[in-house]
C-alpha cells in the first residue's frame, strides 16, 4: 500500500508543478513580449524626435547660409 501512496502522490504532484511552471513561462513570455511593444513605442518617439531635430537643424544651416550670402 505504501508504494502506491508514491504513485498517487506523483500523479497529482506532478501535474501541478507542470501547470505552475508553464504558467510561469507563459508569464514570462507576455512580460518579454510587453517591454519589446514598450522599446518599439520609445523608438517611434525617439525617431520623430530625431526627425524634428534635423530639421531643425537643417533650417539653421540653410539660414547661415543665407546670411553668408549677404
């Protein structure tokens, strides 16, 4: 009786630790999935950031430019 007392035990311990580490890789993977939507989104902003600056600095290297002119 004491052998089977194991094999129970295993067929309801292990399930259960399966559960709860796949829960876990599924965490996981929503967190990695969640800072790379996040990095993207910083990255737009950061382009049109950038974006607006060289123009900005375009238009100052066209306006010394003009002034040189004269």
């Amino acid at each position: 009786m004491k052998n089977n007392k194991g094999y129970f035990l295993s067929l309801v311990v292990f399930p259960i630790l399966l559960l709860i580490l796949s829960i876990f890789f599924v965490k996981l993977l929503e967190l990695r999935i969640s800072l790379a939507q996040g990095m993207e989104n910083e990255l737009k902003i950061l382009e049109e950031v950038f974006k607006e600056e060289a123009k900005m600095v375009n238009n100052t290297t066209y306006w010394q430019y003009v002034r040189h002119l004269h």
